[in-house]
C-alpha cells in the first residue's frame, strides 16, 4: 500500500498547505508520521468528485420546542394559547422579538447568530415535521427515528447505520467511516461498518507506560483479532484510528472564515473538531451528536432562561460552522438537526410545555434550498391540533432524510434503509 | 453433580424442577455455576471472594448475599465514615457546596462498590439508581440526591417493590428531577405522571393512554416539599392541599371519587405497585441485568410470577432470578465501565483510598455516578458500550503504571511467592477469570511477561492487560 510518489506529492502540498496540519510536519519524524495516512488522503481527492457529503446528525435530546425557535408569530393562536411563554412579534416594540423569516414564521431571538446561514440560503427549517408514530415517550420515540421506524421492529439498526453499510465507502481505505460524538454509540449509527463512538477527537489515543505503548499495543491487538464482534470490530477499528486521529493536529485546528467556536461548550468544541475531522479527509462520512436539556416541562424560558441559553449555544456552534465550512474549498457536508417530538402548543401552569408532537427539523448545508420555512401549515386553532394540543406532522422526517440520503450521501437504496415506507419529495436540496 | 443438586435443592427449587434444571445445565460445571454467581452478585471477583462462595456453596453463598444485613461490614463502614454527607439531614447537607456533597456521594458508591461485602446489595442499589435515575446536575438534586440515595434506594434495594416506588415518589430529589412539585391544580405537569408509569412501573406497552397520563399527573398535584425558607425542615416532602386538583379522577380504568387528598397518589402507586404488567416490566429489566440481555420470556414470566406472589418483595425476586436453573440459562454480560473499574480494582488488589481520579476516569468513560442526564437511567445494552474501547484500556494500564490519584496497583502481593511467567499467568486465570481465562488470551499475557518475569513493571502491566483483555470485559 506504498503511495506512488506523482499520487502523494501533489497531495502532500495541498495539505500542508493547511495551517492546521503543519504542526509536526516541518520535521523529517512528521512527514515520516504522515506518511502512513497519505495514501488514504490521495484516495480523498477521488472521493470528493463523487459529491458526497458528510452528514452531521444533531440530536436535541429530550424534545426541544420548535415553536419557540422557528415561531409561528403569524399565527394569532400562538398568542393566545402561549400567554407567557410566547416570542413577540417582529413588529412588537419588545426587546426581545423573533427575527422576520418570510412574513409569518420567525427566528428565535436567541437564535439571532444563524441569520446569516438562513439569509444566504444555506439553512433551511421545516416545520410541522416529524414521525407520525404517536408515541409521547421520549425514549420509545427517538429510538423510532434513529431506527428510521414508525414504533413496529425496533431492533433493528439505525437508518444511518444501514445507509453505510448498504454503500460503497466513499474512500475505500477508509478506516473510519462514521463517529458518534459519545461515549456510546448512538442508535442510529448502530449497525454502521468502520463506526465508533469517540467522546473527544482530539483526545484518542492509548496511555499507560509511553515505554512499552508499542508491545501492550500488539498484545491488545492480538487478544482481539479472534474474538467474536461486537469487540473485534471494535478493537481493529480503534487501533486503526489512533495513528490516524493522532495526525490531524486537533489542538491547533484553526478555523476557517474568522469563524469564532466556544470550545469550551460541548458542542461547539464537537462542531469545531468535526470540522478538522471532515477537512481531514480521511473518508468520515457521518457525525453524529447529542446535545441535552431540552426537555422543559418548567420554567422554559425560551427568552431568557434555560432554552433561551441552549439555543444560543445551539445557534453559535452552528453559524461557526457555517462559516468554519463556508469558506474556501472544503469537502461538502450537510447538517440535520433533530428532536424526538416537539413540545404541546399550550403551556403548562409551570412556565413550561408538556410533550407533543410535530416539530421543526432544521437542515444546514451549501446543497440546502435554505433560505425558507418548508411546511404544510394546517394553524394552531385547536380543533386543528393533533388530540387538540399539538402541532400536527404533515412532513414525515424520513421524506427530508431519503432526499438527503440519495442525492447528498450516495446511496439510492431507500428501500432498505427505511422498509416499508415510501417517502415523498419534499425539495429540500438546492 | 452432588454438590449441585443439593445446592440447588437449598436454594428452594421444588423437587419437579430439578431434572428440568440439571438437563438445562447440561454439563456445567457446579464450581462453574459457583463462579458463573459469584459473577453475577458481584462488582467482579477475586480470590478471597471465590473463596468465601466455595467454602458457602451455590445455596449458601446466595443466602449470604440476599441477607446483606447479617453481613458484617464494618471494614467497608469504616472507610466511608469520614463522609459526612452521608448520615446528614438535607439542610444540613444543603450549607455544603454542590460539588463537595456529590463528591461524597459518589467516594460513597466507588468505595462500596469495590470493599463492601454486601456485594448483590450495591449491585441491587446500582440497578435502582438507574431505575429511579436522578441526574446530579440538576439544580437542587445535587443536594436532594444525597438523601434520595439513603432513604429511598438503599434503604428498600431489597425490601417491597411498593415500598421503594412510595419512597421514591416522594422523595425530593425525583419530585425536583421530574418537575412534580411545580404540578398544580388545574393545570398539571405531566412528566412525573409519563415517567413513572413508562419508567417506573408498568412500562411504555404496560397499557396506559395518553387520557391515563392526564389523570394521574392530576392524582399528583400538590405533591412537594417544604421550601428552604423553613430551615432546619426544608426539603421535607408535603402534601399540600391547597394546590391539589380533589375532583375525581378515572386511572388506568379505576374511579378515583372526588375529594381524596393525598390518597389520591397513594392509591395510583398502589395501582401501579399491584399492576401485573409492573411485575413483568421490572422482572424483566432485572433478569437483563442479572441473566443476560437475552433471557428468554420464559424465565420472565416464572420471575413475575414470583414478583407477584411475594408481592414484590424484591430479595424473592431475586432469589428466583439467581436460582440455579435460571443461572444455567444466563448469557455473558458486558460489563459497563464503573463495573469494569470497580471489578479491575478488586481482581488486580489494588487499593483505593481516595476517588478523585476514578472519578475523572468515569467521566471520560462516560458512566460517572448519578450524571445520566435522562430519567431512564444509564444504558445496559452491549451495543451501547461496546464501541469505547480506549477508556477500558486505559484505566487498567494507567491504574497498574500507578497513574491515577488515589489507587495503589500491588502487583508485588498479587504475584507473591511466584516467578515464572507460565505460573503467574495462571493465577491471573485464577483470581481475575475464576479459571475461565480463553487459551489464547492467557496464552498472551504469559507471552508479555515473559519478556522479563521478574520485572515489577512487566508484571504490572501484565496484569493490566489482563483487565484490558476481551474476555475480562464480560462478566
């Protein structure tokens, strides 16, 4: 697996072209480190005329109030059945007042920071969107979507799982293909060949005597080659992405377009090293991440308080991104961002919202038609709720994934990744 | 196959049960089963452990283990007398700072994890604190949880099902974590209602709708304690009534009659405490743990069967999970991480005095105590943890190089008297794997300190391997 040198050297000046993976490499050890991933690298540049992008799956755990952040402020039952918890208009003298998106829907005030994505038509909400499965339950509901199933068989793997083990790897040396940010892997990847949980990018690699690290490496190797799956895959794949990981040079990562990540909050410190990740190159087609806290059933606070300070942060890694992603020639790369369900429309008489049902679905990305709110609004008046409280689902989340998954991830297999439905174009690609 | 019968005998099985269960053990081993027990009461094994079973036998050591208060444990006792928050009321707890008394709640499970001898106890009080789980970071369950972890987990780990379900329905730290003492009349919070039929009792197919979830948040409302501005009685459960919604109610099919107060909820716990569906929910998920991610639905069943004619005493539960026709049936379980730590510790002899670097070893592994921020407790599924591999190596090279704060490896008592690699590989087999250590994998370690058998640190790391191998992620 020697790199002819006309594949490498060209490859190896556009790296290190990168300030980010310069560190080390100035000294003869580095480019001896390097070489062992170039050839994966080279094989990058094939892989990247393919467009395929690299999906960023966020998860919002515990059922975030898309009302309070894609705000229907159109709709005068928002008003009345809200009457704390509500966000004002655009045109109210209020402080704080949603930001107009298309003269009925509006961006959360705490969400200002993803204006821009949304004005250069790179971001792209669909509302009343969701998984018709009725279920209210946090858990049952966010293993039905990661599964890609309306409740029925829940054991089997994840609909992103399935997506890549049912498509040629983009990079067919690829050791890594998919990471879950966590420290265990998210459902949706289960079932996903060369995929690992890696709770932190930069911070993968085997401790203990640094003396003996190359003979307790070989002994651990060896102990795991014949062993049954899951820990063989997990071993071989593991020991294959220390050296690999250990290259990239994490710590001194500098973003691109002036973006500014808060490394020192989870996601923004996931977002930040997903993007040396999938600068990288090294053939990582998904990234999965969760984000905790959205489940408000008290004091909500969607101005001020609890949700207001996790949209902000939601918002900030986000743009960063954006930016980090947007500018110069960067791999492609889609980001969707999730809940299980959205939130009752009316409030609780603890400052909160109950469970509910449809919700809004965001989706980040150079191929996102962006720039809009997609939906089928059917209005918040009661009788048009689903059970008289909630936002009804009128776009099934599996319709946004299939066009995804086809045109953006390579993969026209629909069928297997979600058996048994047939979902409907939505356009939500450019 | 003497021994074994006549085990199983004492351990209650009646006398038409046995054929059944010796054919399903097929040519098990009875010292086999011994350890397979020993496996399954304990945060992992060791030789004294292994031990103290033998000379008990299969019956014996599991009567031992389901009595946990006719165990002496006063050395383990001793070791955590110097954490104060433990026996504090709340408001005294309440002065502390937030990190200090979760500090010592945690010292508090580490330490008795890896010393108690009341082993199937803190195993059973890990099972309850994800059942019931309350996430630290949380506000005020940091100090709430304290007292959530004395008076309602541990003390009914193994009494009444009803009894636990009361306690913890009343309890501060779960009427904080899941919003409860903000429901009022008229306008009710549904999250405890959701959870403590979805999570709690009767589970997410145990029958309830979307109208039952309604009613018994309404059963609840009113459900609180008393606030910090009462001092030395703050954070107290209360009943007040003036917040409760007292029409009448309809649960699960059942007329609740107007103007029950309190025993509104009391009667909606009792409902769910004496619920069939309840008796196979928490059956099942206690057979998972302690059988196997694949116990048949046959075990279930004769388990819930049990759960409902001891009427949920959870130590008959028990006793029927770990009887030996049901063991015989058990599948490897993946360990999760604190239960790899904890078992590494105890298998490798190392000492632990202070937790402040397992601590930091369990956030990075991602099962630090009390910190799953979701009320449905830490996974315990395989496909779950299996992928992490690094933080599982890492732990026992870094414990055995003496690299974390606060453990002390002895690879010096663990090797005494030995000097040979072949015969130090076989006490590893003995003492970590209860003589079940795969060929090949024992094989290795050998090979490792082979390299140099009288080196301190090649057997340190030896014995780090060990509790990094495959076969000691399992248990």
């Amino acid at each position: 697996m020697e790199p002819t040198p006309a594949r490498c050297c060209p490859e190896y000046a556009e790296l290190s072209r990168r300030g980010f993976l310069q560190a080390g490499a100035g000294s003869l050890a580095g480019l001896a480190a390097m070489a062992s991933w170039l050839p994966r690298v080279a094989v990058a540049r094939d892989y990247r005329s393919t467009l395929r992008d690299t999906i960023v799956w966020i998860y919002l755990r515990g059922a975030a109030d898309g009302l309070s952040m894609c705000v229907p402020w159109g709709d005068d039952n928002y008003y009345l059945a809200r009457p704390s918890l509500a966000i004002a208009r655009p045109d109210s003298g209020a402080a704080a007042r949603c930001i107009d998106l298309d003269g009925f829907f509006g961006l959360s005030p705490a969400m200002a920071a993803l204006h821009p994505a949304y004005l250069a038509g790179d971001l792209l909400f669909v509302h009343a969107c969701g998984s018709p499965d009725p279920s209210r339950s946090h858990f049952d509901a966010q293993r039905f979507m990661e599964v890609g199933q309306v409740s029925g068989d829940t054991s089997l793997t994840g609909w992103l799982g399935r997506h890549l083990a049912s498509v040629a790897p983009a990079d067919p040396l690829a050791m890594l293909r998919a990471v879950g940010i966590s420290t265990g892997l998210q459902r949706v990847l289960e079932g996903g060949p060369a995929t690992l949980p890696i709770p932190d990018l930069a911070a993968f690699g085997l401790l203990g005597n640094p003396a003996t690290k190359t003979a307790r490496t070989n002994a651990l190797r060896d102990m795991y080659a014949t062993v049954p799956d899951p820990l063989r895959a997990t071993a071989s794949t593991t020991l294959a992405t220390v050296g690999l990981l250990d290259q990239i040079g994490f710590s001194t990562y500098q973003p691109g377009g002036g973006a500014q990540y808060n490394a020192a909050e989870s996601l923004g410190y996931a977002l930040k090293t997903s993007a040396a990740l999938i600068k990288a190159q090294i053939g990582v087609e998904a990234i999965a991440i969760d984000v905790h806290g959205w489940d408000t059933h008290s004091a909500q606070g969607p101005v001020s308080g609890t949700m207001a300070m996790l949209m902000n942060r939601l918002s900030a890694a986000l743009a960063a991104f954006h930016q980090d992603m947007g500018s110069g020639s960067n791999p492609g790369y889609i980001v969707a961002v999730v809940s299980e369900f959205g939130r009752r429309v009316f409030e609780n008489g603890s400052l909160g919202t109950d469970h509910g049902h449809g919700n809004a679905m965001m989706l980040m990305g150079p191929a996102v038609a962006g720039g809009r709110v997609l939906r089928n609004w059917r209005g918040l008046a009661q009788e048009d709720l689903y059970d008289y409280a909630d936002l009804q689902v009128t776009i099934d989340y599996r319709d946004v994934l299939a066009e995804i998954i086809e045109h953006r991830l390579g993969n026209s297999n629909i069928a297997s990744i979600f058996p048994g439905y047939q979902p409907v174009n939505r356009g939500v690609l450019a | 196959m003497g021994a074994l019968v006549s085990a199983f005998a004492a351990a209650g099985a009646k006398a038409d049960d046995l054929s059944g269960a010796v054919s399903a053990m097929g040519d098990v081993d009875p010292s086999a089963m011994l350890v397979r027990l020993v496996k399954r009461v304990t945060f992992g094994i060791n030789a004294s452990e292994l031990a103290s079973a033998a000379s008990l036998g299969y019956a014996g050591y599991l009567d031992q283990q389901l009595n946990p208060d006719l165990i002496d444990d006063a050395s383990c006792a001793a070791r955590i007398a110097p954490l104060a928050s433990l026996t504090r009321n709340f408001w005294e707890i309440y002065r502390q700072p937030a990190a200090q008394v979760v500090n010592e709640l945690i010292e508090a499970a580490i330490l008795r994890a890896v010393y108690s001898r009341r082993q199937l106890l803190e195993r059973m009080v890990d099972f309850w604190t994800d059942h019931f789980n309350i996430d630290v970071n949380k506000d005020a369950c940091a100090w709430f949880k304290i007292v959530d972890d004395r008076e309602v987990v541990r003390a009914n780990a193994m009494g009444k099902f009803a009894d636990l379900l009361a306690a913890s329905a009343m309890s501060p730290a779960m009427l904080y974590f899941l919003d409860n003492h903000q429901s009022i009349a008229g306008n009710p919070n549904l999250n405890y209602s959701r959870e403590l039929m979805e999570l709690h009792t009767i589970g997410v197919d145990g029958g309830y709708t979307e109208e039952d979830v309604g009613e018994v948040a309404r059963c609840f409302t009113g459900w609180q304690f008393t606030p910090d501005t009462a001092g030395s009685l703050a954070g107290i459960f209360r009943f007040n009534a003036a917040q409760h919604d007292n029409s009448a109610k309809r649960v699960l099919g059942q007329h609740i009659p107007a103007g029950g107060g309190i025993n509104d909820g009391l009667t909606v716990l009792r409902i769910l405490a004496d619920h069939p569906n309840t008796a196979r929910f928490v059956s099942r998920k206690l057979c998972r743990r302690f059988l196997g991610e694949g116990v048949p639905e046959s075990v279930v069943r004769a388990v819930a069967a049990r759960f409902v004619a001891a009427d949920g005493d959870i130590r008959e539960v028990m006793r029927c999970i770990l009887a030996p026709q049901h063991m015989a049936l058990a599948t490897p379980r993946f360990k999760r991480p604190f239960h790899l730590y904890v078992s590494a510790i105890r298998a490798t002899g190392c000492q632990i005095a202070s937790t402040g670097g397992m601590r930091a070893q369990l956030r990075i592994a991602g099962h630090l105590n009390f910190n799953w921020p979701n009320p449905d407790g830490y996974p315990d599924r395989v496909d779950f943890w299996s992928g992490l591999a690094l933080p599982r190596w890492n732990f026992a090279a870094q414990m055995m190089n003496n690299a974390i704060s606060g453990i002390t490896p002895d690879a010096a008592s663990f090797f005494a008297g030995l000097s040979t690699a072949e015969e130090m590989a076989a006490r590893i087999d003995a003492a970590m794997f209860g003589h079940e250590m795969p060929a090949a994998e024992r094989r290795r370690v050998r090979d490792y300190l082979a390299i140099d058998p009288s080196s301190p640190s090649v057997r340190a790391e030896a014995l780090g391997l060990a509790a990094g191998s495959p076969a000691f992620q399992w248990y």
